[in-house]
C-alpha cells in the first residue's frame, strides 16, 4: 500500500541514484540516460513481480517531456556565447541541423515506407521524431569536448530540437500538403521570431526591475505559459526559449546606450549566474523522472524481436549515413567523435506520444523507438570513449618522443 513516506523515500532515492549516474557516466563514458532506462525497467520488473502498477504513465511523460524541452534548451543557449568569430560555427550548426534533419527523415521515410509498408503520410510523421537529435542527451553528454566542438553540438541539437518539432507540427496538419499550409508555416516561423524578441526584451527587463529574491521560477512560469499557448497555437515556441537564453546570456551585446542606464549590466551577470545555476538543476530533475518513466514504459520483450532489430538498424544506419555525407562532403569538419553525437531520446518520445490517432500504423512497432534510443545512445557512447583514447595514445606519444611529461593540445 503506497503511503506519503514510500513515495517519498522512492523519489529521493531516484534523485541520488541518478546523481551518482551522472559521477559514473564521467568516469566510464556510459550515457547517463542509459542507466536511468534501466532503472526504470528494472522497477517495472520488480512492480509486476509484486503487484504494484503505475498508471498514466504517457501523461507523465508527456508532461516531464515538454517542461523537460523548455529547461534544457534554456540551459544549453544560457551557456552559449555570441561573438564575430562564432558566426561561422552558428551557421554551420544550423545548416547541419536543417540539411542533416532532412535527409535522415527522407530516408528513414524510405525504410518505413518501403520495408514495412507504412502509407507515405504515416511514414513521414513517423520518419520525423526518429531524424531528430536529442539534446537532452547530446548537450549533457559533451560536457568534456573542446569548446568549439561542444558549441557546435549544443547548437545543432538545439536547432534540431526546434526545426524538428516545427516540421512535425507542420506534418500533422490535415491539409499539409496544400499551398495555404506553407504560407502559414512560413508566417508562424516569422510571428514567433518577432514575439520571441519581444517576449525576451521584456523578461530581461522583469529579470532586472524584481527586487525579491523569488525571481527565477517565475520566468519559469512565464516561459512554461508561453510555450504552452504556443504549442497550442502550433508555433515553435521553443525558439523563444533560445532567444532568451542566447539574449540574458550575452545581455552586453543587447544593453546599450540609454537602456544600459535602465538596466545594470553587474545586476544582470548575477542573475544570469543565478538562473543558471537553478535551470541546471531543474532539467537534471526533470531528465531523471522523464528517462526513468520512459524506462518503466519501455516493453523489453519487443526489442528482441528480428522485425525490431532489423528495422531499427535500418534507421540507425540512416542515421550515421547521412551524418557522415554531411560532415564529409558539406561541412568538411572532424568527424570523430561529431559523426556518433547524434542520439534520439526526449524530444523523439515526446513526438511519438503526440502522433494523431488517424496516422497510427499497426506495422509500426513501439519496440523500434525504444532500439533506436538506446543504440544510438550506445553508439555515442563508444565515439566518445574513441576520441578519449586517441587522445591518450598521442599523448603517450609526445610523451617518449620527448622525453617529458608535457602535455599536447587537446584533440577532443
């Protein structure tokens, strides 16, 4: 019988668990998000062994996966800054994000359509959350990179996020296909630019004028309020939360002159400091519960099947083929570790769970979705642990080469 107690003994323990997931993932490069899925799984295993069940799990999911989109983007634009020379590194991610999205959705659309069989409309909404990056997991997950590989991350699978779900939205409208539709996909792109400057301008200002001390949850609230009215609205409100991030972050490009009189530059680096302290914390709670509950929903039984495997493996290979022609061919970058960096996760569970009824397919497996995160997370996983033993071997180099113990630049 559940009490007050149980539950919270269960959930604290849940939150120290992955605490010490997140220490472990430092030392043995295993994604923190895998651990947390078998967590969850492991008590699924355990509540159906003792008769104990946990109901509305896909509402929870739902709800720690949109405030889960809002905290971690907001964490990954407040530690990203704006200068001359990032430029060219903004719109390469961007490009990246944009060109690699397309051509992972187009064919993974081919797998599903062709191998299973999926009509074209079904296969291209279920080819959209497969093509698009997590950052839930990417942005936790490159903590230890270089500075302008780990920028070039954050930034693609932010705007991967954002284009994602904004061509989703777009995907799942009945009338889609027709000329009015685009208009008004291109329209909502420029109303939530225009609303996103102003919305941030104004909560700059709020951030700086509120003189008590409970400031940060409020903005929360505020931008929890307007992405929810966007998300109803279909507006891609998660690029408001990036415009804030981005502005209160680089506040000193956007305060000048007369308003840097109104507004105290000092004043706003301590606030800044301060909400990201607490926005890191927030998505670290809402990363647990999300991927533990993920875990529970998880039906390990269909991951075994040969239809699964060979269909996600499909999908993964889609994955890393496009990856690969882009880093190559386009972006002509390294492509260790970047090629593996590409994870599905939150965001992708999150557009599964909001697919329309009448797109549904009985061909498709929920068993694929869980595959897919999880090897992808494990490919990551063995890219990271590569790019940290070519660094040790050429250290181990320059080290006999020389006769001491300097060390090289960094490769990663």
């Amino acid at each position: 019988m559940a009490n007050t107690n149980n539950i919270l003994i269960t959930l604290s323990a849940l939150v120290i668990l992955s605490y010490l997931f997140n220490i472990i993932a430092r030392y043995v490069k295993i994604p923190s998000v895998i651990l947390l899925l078998a967590t969850g799984a492991g008590l699924k295993f355990f509540g159906d062994k003792f008769g104990i069940q946990l109901s509305g799990t896909s509402f929870f999911l739902n709800l720690f996966g949109d405030i889960g989109l809002i905290m971690i983007v907001l964490e990954g634009s407040l530690d990203l800054g704006l200068t001359r020379k990032k430029f060219p590194l903004i719109g390469k991610s961007i490009l990246s994000a944009i060109l690699i999205l397309a051509a992972t959705s187009g064919l993974i659309y081919l797998v599903l359509h062709n191998y299973l069989g999926i009509p074209v409309r079904n296969a291209i909404v279920y080819s959209l959350p497969l093509g698009v990056i997590s950052s839930a997991i990417a942005i936790p997950s490159v903590k230890e990179l270089s500075e302008h590989k780990k920028e070039f991350i954050i930034y693609e699978s932010t705007f991967s996020d954002i284009i994602g779900i904004m061509v989703f939205n777009f995907a799942i409208l009945d009338n889609a296909l027709s000329s009015e539709s685009f208009l008004d996909f291109f329209l909502n792109i420029f109303y939530i630019i225009l609303i996103s400057f102003i919305s941030s301008g104004l909560l700059v200002f709020m951030l700086n004028s509120i003189t008590t001390h409970i400031k940060s949850f409020l903005i929360f609230a505020i931008l929890i309020l307007i992405y929810s009215i966007g998300k109803i609205f279909h507006l891609p409100s998660l690029l408001l939360i990036l415009v804030f991030g981005i502005m209160l972050n680089n506040n000193k490009y956007f305060i000048k002159g007369k308003l840097a009189k109104v507004l105290h530059l000092e004043k706003m680096s301590s606030v800044t400091a301060e909400l990201k302290l607490l926005t890191a914390e927030s998505a670290f709670l809402v990363r647990t519960f999300f991927f533990i509950l993920f875990g529970y929903a998880m039906n390990i039984n269909s991951l075994i099947t040969p239809e699964v495997i060979i269909t996600g493996s499909l999908i993964i290979g889609c994955i890393l083929f496009a990856r690969f022609i882009f880093l190559l061919f386009i972006s002509k970058t390294h492509l260790i570790p970047e090629l593996f960096i590409a994870p599905r996760g939150l965001v992708t569970v999150v557009l599964f769970y909001a697919i329309p009824a009448h797109f549904i397919s009985p061909a498709f497996s929920d068993g694929i979705i869980y595959y897919v995160i999880i090897v992808s997370s494990l490919i990551m996983m063995l890219g990271l642990m590569f790019t940290k033993t070519k660094f040790s071997e050429t250290e181990r180099l320059v080290v006999r080469e020389q006769g001491s113990v300097e060390k090289p630049v960094n490769l990663s």
